[in-house]
C-alpha cells in the first residue's frame, strides 16, 4: 500500500525535490516513526545533498508541517471534487463527499501512525495535528459555506453557519474515529444534511440505522 495510492493530486509549492522528501518523509514516518527521521536520511532515500532538503524544507518541525498540510489538502481537495461532479444536488455532493473524505483517512498511512502515535511514545508530530486541525476546521468551513451558498438552501446566513459546522466536525470526528463504515456513514450525514438544509434530491433517503 502506498501513501499516494489513488489520491487527487496536490499542489506543492518549492523546487523541484521537495514534494518527493515530502513523500519520502511520510513513507519513513509510518515505516519506523517519526523519531525516525533526519535530514540525512531523507538526502540519502531521494538522492540529494543534505543541504538540498534543507534549503527545500528547513526545520525538521517546517517539515512536519509540509507533510501534514499535504495530507490534508488532499482531504480538502476530495470535497472540492464531490461538489463538482454534482452541481445540481447539494445531498449527493455532501454524501460523495463525506464518504471520499472517510475513504482517504482509512487509507490514509500518515494519520494512521499520528492516531497510533497517542499509544506509544512517538508522539512529536500529535502537537502539530493539533495546531493544523484548527487550520483544517476553518479552511474546510471556509470551503463548504461557498460550494454550499451556491445551491441557494433554504437558511439565513446564521443557520448555514451552524449547520456546516456540525457536518465539518461530525466529519473530523470520524476521520479520528469511525464508528462505521465510509459508506453507512456517508449515508446517515447525508440524511442528516438532508433535513437540516431543506434540499431536494435525488438520492433515495433513510437512516442506514432504519433499514
């Protein structure tokens, strides 16, 4: 299993080599841990000078962060891709994307080992997630109420606010920890979003927990 393995592209900032450290530090984090990782390896696994990574990436703490706004920006970007495959139904969108978004996080290596992390005693990156989930909270509320306004649902400005709010945190809760499957899940929050936004659709609802 690979950390890019069927994920939508990401765009990365920097030269040339910094997207493959990036990787590299994320397949060496999950195979042996956090602790595990120094710029020389890194050097050594992409075939660059030791100097190279560092101009690319700094700190050992900046690259923590690069590959944590990795991984979550191609969180951000299944959400952008579910609202687009569906203009025309706000439900089929919110379900599409929330089951993309779970789907990742299960295959998603990176956090595995950051979840994993909170049971033993490599857990250097855990204060960094926790700085970034702000970051991620906001930046998805962000892009959920514009793709949201679009369908034009049936709530003041307040009641969209709060109504994004739960789904983005439901959500976040369940990339953290699941209760179900992607699929059941994507289900009930799509039944939830349904009369929580008044919206028309034309996927067929019930609660997973009614059939």
């Amino acid at each position: 299993m690979t950390i890019m393995n069927e994920a939508p592209s990401v765009t990365v900032t920097g030269g040339p080599y910094r997207l493959p450290i990036v990787a590299s530090a994320i397949e060496l984090t999950v195979r042996s841990g956090w602790s595990s990782v120094t710029m020389s390896k890194l050097a050594e696994i992409v075939g660059v000078s030791r100097q190279t990574v560092y101009n690319e990436l700094g700190s050992k703490s900046q690259l923590a962060e690069a590959m944590i706004s990795h991984e979550l920006a191609r969180f951000l970007s299944v959400v952008q891709d579910a609202f687009e495959r569906h203009p025309d139904d706000l439900i089929e969108a919110i379900h599409d994307a929330v089951r993309g978004v779970l789907e990742l996080a299960d295959d998603n290596l990176l956090l595995r080992a950051i979840v994993s992390a909170t049971h033993g005693a490599d857990t250097e990156l855990l204060p960094l997630l926790t700085v970034r989930a702000g970051s991620l909270l906001s930046e998805a509320t962000i892009m959920l109420r514009g793709r949201v306004r679009a369908y034009d649902p049936p709530l003041d400005p307040a009641q969209l606010d709060v109504a994004i709010d739960v789904v983005v945190r439901t959500v976040l809760s369940h990339i953290m920890q699941p209760s179900d499957t992607p699929a059941r899940t994507a289900d009930a929050l799509a039944w939830m979003a349904s009369r929580v936004l008044g919206a028309k659709t034309s996927r067929s609802l019930r609660h997973p927990t009614l059939d």
